[in-house]
C-alpha cells in the first residue's frame, strides 16, 4: 500500500507544479514536428493539430481539467506577446518592399478581412449554427488575444472563440500551399499576405517555414487583420 | 541575450501600458512591435543577439497556441452538437480569405507594375 500512497503524493506534486504540463506541452509539440518532419514536411500534418490531439488525449484519460493544464502551460502561452515584438525585425529587413507593396496589401487586408467574417457567419448561419457559436466565429481569424476581446464585446463565448481562431489557423496552414499553386499566385509577398489575414500567427508560422519573405507578409498581415477585424466585425454585428 | 529579452519585454510592456493608458483599441503587443521597429530604425540594424532570439521564437511560433488550443476540450460538447456549421463555415471561410486576399493583392500588384523579384518556384 505504501507504494501506492507514494504514487498518490507524487501525482499531487505533479500536479501542483507547474512543470509536469510546461514539459508535455513541449514534448506533444515535439511529436508533433517529428511526424511533421517524417512526412516530408507536408503542410497535410500540422505539428500543432498533432500537439492539441495528444495534449487533450492525455488530460482527458488522466482526469485533469484545462485549468490545472493550463498553469503549467501559461509560461509557453506568455511568449506569443514577446514573439508578436519580435515581428519587427522582419518587418524592419523587408520594410522597403513593404512600404513599396502598400496599396496592393491595403487593398487585399480590406478584402480579406470582411470575406473572413461574412462567409464564416454567412455558411455557419445557413447551416444552423446557434446564435452564440456565430457570434463567436465572427473573429476567427484574427489573432487569439483580440478574436476573444471581440468576442465578449459582441455577446459570443471567448473561449470558444480562442478555439476556433486556432482550429482556423490549422486549416489555413493545411491549405495554403496547394490552395495558392492551383490559383497560380506565385508571388512570396502575396502568399504570406493570404495566409496571414486568413490564419494569423499559425498561419505565419507556416509561412516562416516555407520563405523569409512570405512569413513578413503574414506577420504584417496578421497584424493589420486584428485591427480590422475589430472594427468590422461590431459593424457588422447587426446581421448575424 | 538578456539585452535582446530585455528590449522585447520592455516593448510589450510599453505597448501594454500605453495602449490601455490612452485607451487605444489596438492590442498592446501590436504597438511594442512598432516601438521595436521604431527602435530598429534609430540603431540602423538588427543587433545579433535581437536576431538570434528572433530566429528561435519565429521559428517555432506555432508551438506557442497549443496551450490555447487545448482549450477545445472545453467545448466538445458543442462542437459535437454543431460540428458540420462549425466545420464547413471554418473550412470555406478559409479557403475563401485566402484565396480573395491572394488575388486581389496579386491583381493590385500585377496592374500596378510591381512585381516581386523573388517567386515561389
């Protein structure tokens, strides 16, 4: 019995720290990018769906609840605002073609941004999404921290919202690539712009993954998105 | 190194600060992006240690939204209620955005004669 009683305490140590959930985190994402690697880096295996898949497996069967997860996870979860500063400096080595690519991305964000929220609203509505869900995949490409800001100021569930941005932008990194090849857009800056309005920051990791250039574009993009996106998507609010 | 972490945490926090100081609808970290690349412009180039940082974070940015995407397990319940909404609705509206954003900055560009030098292959 006694070996038991250890493993009890052991269980309630892990538990406490913040350690055993910080290191899955990591250890699930790694899984992810090996199979990711395995399959010749096809875009098809995404190492952050992999990732999401075993860490709600695991907390699942071990009956341990998102909050518990989540104070080991939060140290991973701080970096997205140090990584979104560090956009400057690819923003900063590619600002001439930026500057020179203004219009092209202005006219393409305005675009972009009211398809991501009318045809979600519009297609999920038609199906018979509930009125909650609809107000919470209003946002969903934008970036997490504003999508789920939006969402609560609208009368959507902000955690929900927080799944599907992310649930977005899996998809948006699975497509991309042959999406774009069969459109024949060629072009690294318009590539990266795309993915990044429609998928923010997975979308730019994605994009990083493939070209320098391309993942600029998406981190601009994924920018200017969440800016828009929370101006439009009050606007457009009275139809859905 | 610990310049580098210093100047990005000093950026967000300003951003942070400031944003909810002036009252400003955009999102803190938003703004420490343009304090940084304020900051770039005045020093004239990227430090090294800024640049090693930048290519680490970057590159693995995707690991930073599995801690909020294992919030899905909160709602498995409605995604099992109104899993073909949600399903189709994500999946045209991102095939969509992508497609309308692409094109549009492809068309703009084309006709305005500004062509990239660098293509995908």
């Amino acid at each position: 019995m006694q070996g038991a009683d250890h493993l009890d305490l052991l269980w309630v140590y892990l538990q406490q720290e913040p350690l055993l959930w910080l290191t899955a985190t990591l250890a699930a994402y790694a899984i992810g990018h090996a199979l990711h690697r395995a399959a010749g880096g096809s875009p098809l295996v995404n190492s952050v769906a992999v990732a999401i898949a075993l860490l709600v497996a695991v907390l699942v069967v071990s009956g341990t609840s998102y909050a518990t997860y989540f104070d080991g996870a939060q140290f991973v979860h701080f970096l997205l605002g140090p990584a979104t500063v560090l956009l400057a400096v690819p923003l900063y080595r590619n600002f001439s073609r930026v500057r020179r690519l203004l219009v092209p991305m202005l006219a393409a964000l305005l675009a972009g941004s009211v398809t991501a929220v009318v045809s979600a609203v519009a297609v999920a509505g038609a199906l018979g999404g509930s009125r909650e869900t609809l107000l919470s995949l209003a946002p969903k490409s934008a970036t997490t921290p504003i999508a789920m800001g939006i969402a609560e100021e609208i009368g959507g569930l902000a955690s929900l919202t927080a799944t599907l941005v992310i649930i977005t932008g899996i998809i948006g990194a699975m497509i991309v690539t042959p999406l774009l090849n069969l459109l024949r857009v060629t072009d690294w800056a318009a590539r990266g712009f795309a993915v990044g309005v429609a998928s923010h920051g997975i979308g730019a990791a994605r994009a990083f993954q493939v070209n320098q250039l391309a993942g600029t574009f998406a981190g601009i993009a994924m920018a200017l998105n969440a800016l828009l996106t929370a101006i439009l998507v009050p606007l457009l609010v009275g139809w859905i | 190194m610990v310049h580098a972490i210093l100047a990005l945490l000093v950026c967000q926090l300003l951003g942070e600060v400031i944003v909810r100081a002036a009252g400003i609808p955009i999102p803190g970290p938003v703004l420490g992006t343009l304090l940084m690349l304020a900051a770039l412009a005045a020093l004239r180039e990227v430090p090294e240690a800024l640049s090693g940082v930048a290519g680490v974070l970057l590159s693995h940015l995707s690991l930073l939204f599995v801690p909020a995407g294992v919030g899905v397990m909160l709602h498995l319940a409605r995604i099992k209620a109104e899993w073909l909404p949600l399903l189709v609705g994500l999946l045209v509206s991102t095939t969509l955005t992508i497609a309308v954003t692409a094109v549009v900055f492809f068309w703009v560009m084309r006709k305005m004669g500004l062509q990239e030098a660098e293509q995908k292959p």
